[in-house]
C-alpha cells in the first residue's frame, strides 16, 4: 500500500495530542447485560453497506445540511454554504480530541478503552458544561469524512472496544459518510452514539441499523430547567423521552459478549444536578414505566460547577450525600433494577 499505513496514522494522531490516554476511573459497579456470543454478532451497519442502503443514508443525511434541521433546534441555514446556527458548526467536520478512554461504563471500556471521538460545538450549550472549551468554545481541528473514517480505523486497530462518537448530533452526515471509508478499511466494533438526548426523530430513524449503542443523556425532566440552563431547549423533556424510545425500539436492552463487553443496547445517563434542577424522580419513573425496570442507566454524581456555572447560585455548588442518596432512593422505589451508580 502506499502512502502511509493505518498505524502510522495512529502514531501521527499521537502526535498531534489527538490521542493522550485517559486513566482508568475506579470504583464502577459493573451492569448487567444479556450476553450474547461475540462469534454470533456483527455490527449492524455491515448489512446497511452490502446492500447500498448506507451510500442512500449519506445522500438523505448530507442534504439536510441545506437547510439545517438536524436536531430540535431547526435553524434552517445552509450549512454547505458555511452557514451557521445554534451549534456554530458548518458542513465540515471538526475534531477536539480522540483517544482510548478508560473513564466511561465498564461495559465500554473493557481491558482495552473505549475509542472515543470528542466532536467541537454542540447544540445544546449547557451553562455549566464541563467540557465548554470544546462544546462552546469550538476547539478543534477540522478534518476530511475520509480522515475521520482513517481515525475511526485506528481506534479499532489500536484495540477499542468501540468507536464512541461524542456529541455527533450536528455532525451524523459526516460520521455515516466516515463510516464508509471505516469500513473499507476493516471497521468491525460497534458504533457508540453518545450524545445529550436531544435528537429529533426523523434522524434517528435514518441511523437505524447503523448504531449498535445509544448512549444518550437524559438532562431535565422540567421544560423551564432546559430553558433557562441549555440555552432555551424548553421543548427537551419531550424531545428526550421520545428520542429515547426510539432508541430503544432500534436496539432494545444492553447485551454484550461473554467477556461482558457491550455490543449493542441502550445506555443512558443521568447527571444528577443540584437542587433536584434534573428532575431524577420523573426520569426514573419515565424509565421503568416507558421503557421497563431494567433499562441501563447510570445514575451520575459528579457534577462540578463550571463554565457559567457560578452564575447560578443553584447551580454553583456540588450535590451532597442526601442529595444522591435520594436519587438512589427514587431509582429503587421506581423499581428500576439495572442501574449503576458512582
Ligand atoms: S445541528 Fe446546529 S445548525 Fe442544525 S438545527 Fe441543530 S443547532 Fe441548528
């Protein structure tokens, strides 16, 4: 082959800070999935490919960048034309970071990382997001489809469980269209689609058969929260729950392989915010009585003000003990039996 080798690119994305290794988290109570024999699973979007449906999904994705509605948000601009909206992204695709992460679920990362790709800009623009530099800020490279379908290769070649796309809402055309060259080169790990729940069905429908897990967040159960904290998104509650039964319906319960290690399913997270803003009572009554009591969810502590955070005196402060206790408390009174907590 000529040219440079998948490895070489690995090493260049190395050297670039693309791909810093991130330390393992410790103290995750493992999930419980339905196990199913890694030798009987293939990644859903092979069957897409082979049959010329995932080249149909690039043309019907690419050409809602003409007027954008890919998420709730619908600014209509042209992205192609380098218009921008809410997410201040165009049609190219920005990178912030890439590498093997050892922070998220067990299942994800395994003995070998999950190969996580952190997307720049974001379309729900959270007041206290921690990861504002990329989400808010933009930093990044920009990149070819093609180099990000090389990049989604090399995590696979570097032993990731998956390829874990993080914030993908404003960028799904160029992560399918990527997904092509990926598999061209050999891609065979399930794609992880990690975002804020705020996906609006018409292209959640198009990515059926091509996400293995979904991975969503699950933020307010209160339309004046999302309103006031996620840049007038009064509409996410609704938004959210309906985008997470679609998942569901695509992908069912999490199952993975007999080393534990999730194939496909859904996943969701639950950020518990101070002063109960997140609303965990209703999610977690959502969850066993929409989607059943033994949905996987992760129910998350640490929250840490920051960004403009500290503009909100609610929101400028850590959540207690009682305040987690409680929301354990309600996730077992809901009778939910698949959740994990830290
Ligand atoms: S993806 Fe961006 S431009 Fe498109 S509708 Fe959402 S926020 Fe607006």
């Amino acid at each position: 082959m000529d040219g440079p080798t998948r490895r070489d690119f690995a090493w260049t994305m190395v050297e670039a800070g693309l791909f810093p290794v991130v330390e393992a988290a410790p103290g995750r109570n493992p999930a419980r999935l339905r196990m199913i024999r890694r030798k009987e699973w293939r990644p859903c979007y092979l069957a897409l490919e082979s049959s010329g449906e995932l080249a149909r999904r690039v043309g019907l994705l690419h050409s809602i960048y003409r007027e954008c509605h890919l998420c709730p948000r619908q600014c209509g601009v042209n992205r192609l034309k380098g218009e921008t909206g809410i997410c201040r992204s165009t049609s190219r695709v920005k990178v912030a970071s890439a590498h093997p992460h050892f922070g998220e679920e067990a299942p994800l990362v395994g003995r070998r990382g999950s190969g996580t790709i952190f997307f720049s800009n974001c379309n729900l623009r959270c007041e206290y997001c921690q990861n504002w530099e990329i989400s808010h800020r933009g930093d990044g490279s920009y990149m070819s489809d093609e180099a990000l379908g090389r990049l989604m290769a090399a995590m696979q070649d570097r032993g990731c469980h998956n390829i874990n796309l993080v914030t993908p809402t404003h960028c799904v055309p160029n992560i399918v269209s990527a997904l092509r060259t990926a598999i061209t080169l050999g891609l065979r790990v399930p794609l992880v689609y990690n975002c804020g729940g705020y996906e609006p069905l018409e292209v959640l429908r198009l990515l059926d058969g091509i996400v293995d897990i979904y991975l969503p967040d699950f933020k307010y159960a209160d339309g004046a929260m999302a309103e006031k904290y996620s840049a007038g998104a009064r509409d996410y509650p609704e938004v959210a729950m309906a985008a997470i039964a679609e998942m569901r319906r695509q992908v069912g319960n999490l199952t993975g392989d007999e080393d534990g290690i999730a194939l496909r399913g859904l996943m969701i997270r639950h950020l518990v915010l101070p002063d109960n803003i997140a609303g965990t009572e209703k999610f977690v009554r959502f969850v066993a009585e929409k989607l059943g009591p033994d949905t996987y969810v992760n129910l998350m502590s640490q929250y840490r003000p920051e960004h403009r955070a500290r503009h909100y005196p609610e929101l400028a402060r850590r959540i207690t003990g009682a305040e987690y206790r409680q929301a354990i408390n309600w996730a077992r009174k809901a009778g939910l039996t698949n959740f994990e907590t830290q």
